[in-house]
C-alpha cells in the first residue's frame, strides 16, 4: 500500500499544476447551475403556491441541482478514460507490464488525487454558492441520513471511475473510443440525473431505470441527501448500488486480462 499512497502523492503534485483551470471550471459550471435554478423558479411561479412537481418543492427543487454539483465534484470522472486509452495506443503500459504495480490501482489512486484538488479548487465558489441560495436549501433531518449520503457518495464515486476504465480498456480492441465515450457521457447526463431528477418520469420508465448502472452514478446519492430514499427503498437502492460497483469492478478486470493478450508493443 505505500506505494499507491506515494502515487496518490505526486498525482496530487501533477494536478496542482491544472489547480486554476479546475477553479475557472468550478466558476464557468455555477452558469448553466444558475440557468436551471431560474428556469424552475419560473415554473414554480406559474403554480398555486404549495404545490409540487413529483413530489418536489422549489427549495427541494434547488438543493437537489445545489447537492448534484457537490456530488459530481466528488465523483465524475475528468478524462480518465482518455488518458487510459492513450496509455494502450502509445505503448506506456509496457511501464506497468514488468513491475509490481497494478494498472487498475495506479488509476485509481490518480482518480482520487484530481478528485481531491478539483474538490479543494471547487470548494469556495460551490460554498458561497449554497450560501447565496440558503433560504431554499434544504438540509437532511436525520443524523444517519450523512452516513447514508457519504457512503453512497463514495460508491458512486467507484462506480464512475471502474465505469469509465472499462470503456477505456476497448482501445486494446479500437482504435479511437471517443465515440464509445460520447454515447455512455449522454446516457449518464440523462439517466444520471444531472439534467433533471429522474423520478419525475413515468414511474414504468423508472422502474427499468432502476435497474441500471446510471442512477447510482449521481442521482441516487442526491435522493439519500434529500430523504426521498428512505427505508425499504434506501436499502435497496444502496444494494443495488453495491452490486453495480461489483459487476463494473469485474468487468474490468475481465476487460484488462482479455486486452493484454492481444497487446503487443514493440521498442522503448
């Protein structure tokens, strides 16, 4: 382990390096966040006062897009998936082949260190953000609903990454995946959550929802905050989760083991 500590080391040096692009992202992303509170504001003011949408009022409404962006601070993937593919078509995983390293791990653990600079970068625009927006955020009124929330938060956050490792490893197969990774970047930003919750939906088209990968990537830590997943459904919903991160876990390994037997690189 204390090699992977030290590689969580220098990739918290390298990313400091990108520190104030990861600021201006954090800023220029409080935009389209600032559009989407507007645009429900807007559709509020056109109800009755009290009514809801799905079961959501307008502070629940807001603090679910408030606690969207905490969560994909702490969990989306930032090229991940690139610089993997990139590693297998120019040959740098010949580095990794003959040493004691895991490949899985060493990305893992480079995930974990742009994940905690983005989120140290990201901290005091989103905080001052919530605090503008305070009258409508809505806190968790249980204890345990924190521990819920950060556990789920921190399965997402393995589920993102092993979900994206594994459509990286199809460059062992193609030569360019981007079109792979476009295709799974608009099932996530639908299915995810991050453009609406997704509960709104006809609750038919929710259930198959379920049963996917996508809603655990973001939309279900964010409904643990809020305590619409509560009980029966909170258990479930975290198994689900749970076995999400274990398939994709798998399925990675499987990918790497099947791709390094057609790798083959020549030189350096």
């Amino acid at each position: 382990m204390k090699k992977y500590w030290h590689i969580i080391g220098i990739g918290i040096q390298n990313t400091l390096v990108y520190r104030v692009n990861f600021l201006l992202r954090a800023l220029f992303g409080l935009i389209p966040l600032t559009a989407t509170i507007f645009l429900w504001r807007a559709v509020f003011a056109e109800k009755p006062s009290g009514t809801d949408v799905a079961g959501y009022t307008l502070g629940s409404m807001i603090s679910y897009y408030l606690v969207v962006t905490v969560v994909d601070a702490l969990t989306a993937v930032t090229e991940d998936d690139w610089q993997i593919s990139a590693d297998i078509k120019d040959g740098n995983i010949n580095h990794f082949l003959l040493k004691p390293i895991d490949y899985l791990k060493y990305r893992l653990c480079l995930f974990v260190s742009a994940r905690l600079v983005y989120l140290a970068a990201a901290a005091i625009p989103v905080t001052l953000f919530i605090l503008f927006q305070h009258e409508s955020f809505v806190l968790p009124n249980q204890v345990l609903t924190w521990g819920y929330f950060f556990w789920s938060v921190a399965m997402a956050a393995l589920l993102n990454f092993f979900i994206s490792y594994t459509m990286a490893m199809l460059a062992f197969w193609v030569l360019e995946i981007s079109t792979f990774i476009f295709i799974l970047f608009a099932f996530e930003y639908i299915a995810g959550g991050h453009l609406f919750p997704v509960d709104i939906i006809p609750a038919a088209w929710l259930q198959v929802l379920n049963w996917t990968p996508f809603p655990y990537q973001l939309f279900f830590p964010v409904s643990v905050y809020l305590e619409r997943a509560q009980g029966p459904v909170l258990w479930h919903g975290l198994g689900v989760q749970l076995f999400w991160v274990i398939f994709f876990f798998a399925l990675a390994r499987l990918a790497w083991n099947r791709g390094i037997r057609k790798y083959t690189a020549a030189g350096g």
